[in-house]
C-alpha cells in the first residue's frame, strides 16, 4: 500500500468516525435553559470538540490498524472482489 492511499484510507476513517461521534452527548442551548442571543437554540451549549478529536483519532486508529493490514499482506485482493473479471 502507498503511504499517501494509507493517510487517505485514515483520513476516510476519521471524518466518518467524527460525523458518528459528533452528536453524542450533545445537550442544545434550549435544553440547558439559556439560549444566547443571537444564536439558534439548537445550538450546542460546550460541544467538548477536544475530547472527541481525540476520541475520534483513537476510534479511527483501531479501525484503520486491521484494515491496512489486510490489505498489506495480501489476504483480501482486488481480484477477490472483482466479481465481473474486469481487473
């Protein structure tokens, strides 16, 4: 695998497990009773963004390691799921 496909398949990994984990926990400005002016009440009141970068860098992480090592050592081709014979 090229080191650039790997940052990529990471960076895949990432913004999926962030678009996930970015709504857990989450508690709007409406439900906390103290809507700020000038804001949505559905807007978040602390949406904690640094522990769930760091959660999400960790999820993403345990993904990713199995992933690329399958796809390293060869257990699972292109060939294996090219179902039409094309490749």
């Amino acid at each position: 695998m090229n080191p650039v496909s790997a940052v990529v398949l990471y960076l895949v990994f990432w913004f999926m497990t962030l678009f996930v984990v970015l709504p857990l926990r989450l508690q709007s400005q409406s439900e906390a009773g103290e809507v700020v002016p000038g804001t949505p009440p559905s807007a978040p009141v602390n949406p904690n963004l640094k522990k769930k970068f760091l959660l999400v860098t960790v999820i993403s992480a345990v993904l990713w390691v199995p992933v690329v090592v399958v796809i390293v050592m060869g257990w699972i081709t292109i060939e294996d799921i090219d179902f039409f014979g094309r490749m």
